[in-house]
C-alpha cells in the first residue's frame, strides 16, 4: 500500500474561552497566572465606549491591582511601545491585560517583547526572532477583525522609515484569549465594515497560503462564509447580535487559520501602504484584494473555486475560463456593499508613490506564504490596478 507524505505542519492556539460575559474573567485568569499588579493597554475609543469599566471590576474583586496605559493610537508605533515599557517596569507591573482592537493587543505584544528580550522593538521583524517569552498577557478583543487576540502576529509602525513591521513567533499568542461579542455592540457600521473585511481576508490569505493545513482549511473556509454572511446585516444594524457573534466568530476562526498559515500578497501590500498613509488596516486589505486574487487565481484555480462556492458561486457551471471573473467580480461587489470601493489615489497616494510601495511590500514576510510568486514589477502593477 502506497501512502502520501504529509508535510510537517503545527497548529498553535491560547486558551480560548468566548461568550458573553467572558470579558468578565478578566481578573480570574490574572490571578490564576500569578499576576499582583497588571498594566492594562487600550485606546480612547475603547474606554469611551465604556468597555474597561467591568475588566477592572473583575481585577478588583479577584484582588489584582492594574495601571492603565490606555493612550494607544490605531496602528501603534514602536514609540509607544517603549513608552508602554517605562510604564510597565515604573508601576513594577507582571502580566498585560489588551482591551481592543488589534492596535492594543499588538502595542501589548510588543511591550512584552521588549520587556522579555530587552532590545528595540523594529530589532525583531520577520520571522521567529524571539528568543524570550513574553509575560503574561490576557486579551480580550473588542473588534470582529484582527484577531491578535490568537495570532502569532504583532504589526508595529516604524515611524521613521514609515513602514508596517511584521513580528511573527510563537511567543506572541496570548495566553488567554477573551472573546465576547458584546464588546463590538458599539462598533460604528464603518469600523465593522474595516474589521469584518480584514477578517475576511485573513480566511482568503489563509485557505490559499503555501503553509495552509488539514486544521487551517477547516477554520479558513467556515470563516469565510461567516463573515460573507454576516457582515452587511452587521453594519447594517450593529444591534443585529446574531449578526455579531457570527461576525466575532468568524474573525476568530479566521485567526486561528492565519495565525498558522500566515498571509499573502494583500497584506505584504496592505502593511506597506498602512505604513506610508496611516490608513486603516481592513480598509487597505480591501483596496487591494480584488486585484492580488486575480493574480494569484492560476496558481491555485481549486481552491479560490472552494472560496467562490462559499460565496454562494457555482464555478462548476461555468467555463473555466469564467470562473476567476466571477470570483473578482463577488468580491468587487462586496467591496460596494460594504461602503469600501474606494482607489489608492482617493486615500491621497500618488503614482510616483508605487516603486517604494513596492518595494516596501516585498520584503514583508507575508509576501513569503503568497501561493504566487512575485516579482518587484508585478507588485508595481497589482498598486497601479488599485490606483
Ligand atoms: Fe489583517
């Protein structure tokens, strides 16, 4: 009997727990790990919205004492991190609770990268280039989007080269991870439209990566077709709470899926444009994913028309050659509904603004799982089609 070798592959996750009221075992978890004094990282718009309010209740009634650095802004940069790190080291603080979106809980991860490995932050771009684990870190996640609440990912903006750093290793999921769907009730139809949509292209990068896996797949495509489901009736009505927990859980499993597989081309493209404009981060996922799946269909026709039957497609109706344009066409419609159909030249890039772009975008380690190869002109021309 003959048997197919498989290639090694590993799957890596926190402890998960999810449902309403998780955000509330805050203080439980810390203390379970040991922590005495925690430092909470979030942004402005997540205490505005009142989502810190029972996280600390849960740290007070469990004993656990905490100190708020809540001033992160949306796509954090590695100046904040080290001020996270003087803060953290002054308030003699062990263990870090995120409360947000993927800006706090990359801001934390890279917190305790420092703080373990004791260099700068842009030391440790790429891949596997943390020898220290981190300290605790309890997450607790307040967008259906990026999942940093499970990935091995940390996004950190080099301020001067104005770039999107991508830090990927295993001492960067969280140890426990909190996911509640009521957190994203006070999400504006804008934010879920950005969040959902970068979700939705961890599932796509995902289920087509070089390093995809029995165990991704299964998570990529149920991702997939929950957020395909979900996200319009979301914005649509952000009190819609069927509509949310579907959306949270889409984002979840989408993350466990890239966090294992990491990305593709859209995002190498996203970070670099993210870092030039300070976009949002689904928002430049969105700008581009048409264009890169158009790219990379021939070199993975099978599985982009698995992705299209989750989309509601029939590919095995149509002619070969049709089923690609149909793809492209779902997800140019997609970015319609969702209010995103915006050009790069909208978002205030000039032409002359590609070749670093490019160049930019292919040095992310993202671009290393993209199931096509590139060359520097083929990224040009993928920001000229956007343009
Ligand atoms: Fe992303």
């Amino acid at each position: 009997m003959t048997t197919t070798k498989t290639e090694l592959r590993k799957f890596v996750a926190p402890e998960i727990v999810y449902g309403t009221g998780s955000r509330c075992l805050v203080g439980r978890y810390a203390r379970n790990l040991g922590a005495t004094r925690v430092l909470i990282v979030s942004d402005p718009g997540v205490v505005l919205a009142g989502w810190l309010r029972e996280v600390l209740a849960s740290l007070e009634s469990e004993g656990v004492r905490y100190h708020l650095f809540v001033g992160v802004s949306s796509n954090p940069r590695a100046e904040e991190v080290h001020q996270g790190v003087q803060v953290y080291l002054q308030e003699h603080c062990d263990a870090i609770v995120a409360v947000g979106g993927g800006s706090p809980m990359d801001c934390a991860k890279g917190i305790g990268i420092v703080l373990a490995n004791k260099e700068h932050i842009l030391t440790f771009e790429g891949v596997d280039r943390i020898v220290r684990p981190i300290p605790p870190l309890i997450c607790v996640p307040t967008t259906a989007g990026s999942s940093a609440d499970v990935s091995q990912f940390a996004i950190i903006t080099d301020t001067v080269r104005h770039l999107k750093v991508s830090i990927i290793s295993k001492a960067l999921v969280p140890d426990i991870s909190l996911v509640d769907y009521d957190t994203t009730r006070t999400l504006t139809p804008s934010l879920i439209a950005c969040c959902g949509m970068d979700a939705f292209v961890h599932g796509i990068e995902a289920f087509v990566s070089n390093a995809h896996s029995l165990l991704t797949d299964v998570y990529a495509l149920a991702a997939i077709s929950l957020i395909w489901n979900n996200l319009p009736a979301a914005m649509e009505d952000p009190l819609n709470e069927a509509a949310r927990q579907q959306l949270m859980d889409g984002s979840l499993e989408a993350g466990l899926a890239f966090s294992n597989t990491s990305l593709g081309a859209v995002h190498a493209m996203a970070h670099a444009l993210g870092g030039l404009i300070d976009n949002p981060h689904g928002e430049a996922n969105t700008l581009l994913v048409d264009h890169v799946v158009a790219f990379n269909y021939e070199a993975a026709p099978e599985r982009f028309d698995l992705i299209a039957k989750r989309l509601g497609l029939e590919p095995a109706r149509l002619a070969p050659g049709k089923r690609k344009e149909a793809l492209v066409s779902a997800l140019q419609q997609l970015k319609h509904d969702v209010g995103l159909e915006m050009k790069l030249r909208d978002k205030g890039i000039s032409r002359s603004d590609i070749p670093l772009l490019a160049r930019h975008a292919l040095s992310d380690p993202c671009m290393a799982t993209n199931p096509r190869r590139l060359t520097l002109r083929d990224v040009e021309v993928l920001y000229e089609q956007a343009f």
